[in-house]
C-alpha cells in the first residue's frame, strides 16, 4: 500500500507515478494574440495619422510645391488680363483739353505735354459755358459712365488733385480734361510715371485669382 492512499480504502484506489496534476486554469492563447493583433493595428493607424500631419504642415512635399507654383502662375495670369481689360494705355485714351480758366494758351500748352507722356489729342480749346471759369479746383476730368474705372484714373495719375465726374447721357470714349481756376501744371512726370506705374500693377485679389483658376 502506498503512504499516499488514503486509510480505510483498503488499496482499492492507488495513486502512482511521480507527477501530479495542476490546478491553475489552462492560458488563453487566443485572447492573447487578439490582443496582439489589435495592437500593432492601433500602431500602423497611428503611424499613417503622423504621416498625414506631416505632409499637411509641409505642404504634401514636391507634388504640392508644384500645385502651389501652378497657382502662382495662375493668378499672375488672371491678374494681367483683369489689369489689361480694366485700365487702358495712355495712348488708347483719346483728351479733349479745354480751358476753363482766363489764361490764354493753357489748354494748347497742356495738350502739348499730356501728348509727349503718349496720350491721343482730340479736341483742344476754351470750355463750354457751362464750365468757362466755373471750376474752382485744379481740373475737372469728364467721360462716359465706362470710363469711371478705365480712363479717369489713368488720366487723374497725370493731375491727381482733379475732381472725376460721369456723364450717363454721354457717348464715344473720349474724356475730358478741363482746366480749372487752381491749375498750374500737370504734376512732373517722373511722379506722374511711379503713379501710373502702381496703378496698373495692383495687387491680386484672392478671390478673383483662385475663381479664374
């Protein structure tokens, strides 16, 4: 009879060998390497989030330094058309120079150099009553209501002082430059140029740019 049967068994049940069983339960492999898994998928998703963010703050690389330089090029474009619509050359605008003042030989003399700075000449003379020694500032530049925004302010870059008015009943293209009571001269023309200058080389518009791109 073996030390480890119990008495009163009468040898009935014996318990041989060296080993015994365990008690603890027995691991759950599964659940672990479903653990596993879901870890390294949480990495590689973060992983590829990180890589997003990067690419976000610098600009997605060449690709997206090439669609920016392609932007550029577009809105540089689209501006030179608008600028090129909107404001003429001097020598696509036609003046009438008219004297409204009572010195002699002023409108002649006005003319003479607005046409050396590449304006066209039309008509060149005494104002008409209406205006003869009625306008009391430098000059009073007149057109159509189209020459608003194209005509008057290149020509107002020659005197910039002068008064702009529209006429809504007024045809043809042509605008007036009549000379007032306050006038002089036209200002120098190495000003007049930087004036003209900043005029048509306006900066663009975001929201005009990126529509005609």
């Amino acid at each position: 009879m073996s030390m480890l049967t119990p008495p009163g068994m009468g040898g009935q049940y014996r318990i041989t060998g060296d080993k015994y069983p365990r008690m603890r339960r027995p691991r759950r492999r599964g659940r672990l390497v479903l653990l596993a898994v879901a870890s390294v998928t949480a990495l590689g998703v973060l992983g590829w989030g990180t890589l997003q963010l990067i690419d976000v703050f610098t600009g997605g690389g060449k690709e997206a330094s090439a669609a920016g330089a392609r932007l550029g090029e577009c809105r540089d474009r689209a501006t030179a058309s608008t600028k090129a619509a909107a404001l003429p050359e001097p020598g696509r605008i036609t003046v009438n120079v008219l004297n409204a003042t009572p010195v002699s030989g002023l409108a002649k003399k006005t003319a003479d150099e607005l046409k050396k700075r590449g304006f066209r000449i039309g008509e060149v003379g005494n104002a008409t009553k209406q205006y003869d020694k009625k306008v009391k500032g430098t000059a009073l530049l007149l057109g159509p209501s189209a020459a608003l925004d194209t005509s008057l302010p290149v020509l107002a870059t020659q005197l910039p002082g002068a008064e702009r008015r529209t006429d809504v009943a007024r045809k043809g293209t042509a605008v007036d430059l009549i000379l007032g009571s306050g006038f002089k001269k036209l200002t120098a023309k190495a000003d007049a140029d930087k004036a003209l200058a900043a005029l048509t080389k306006p900066k663009p518009t975001p929201a005009a740019a990126d529509k005609a791109c």
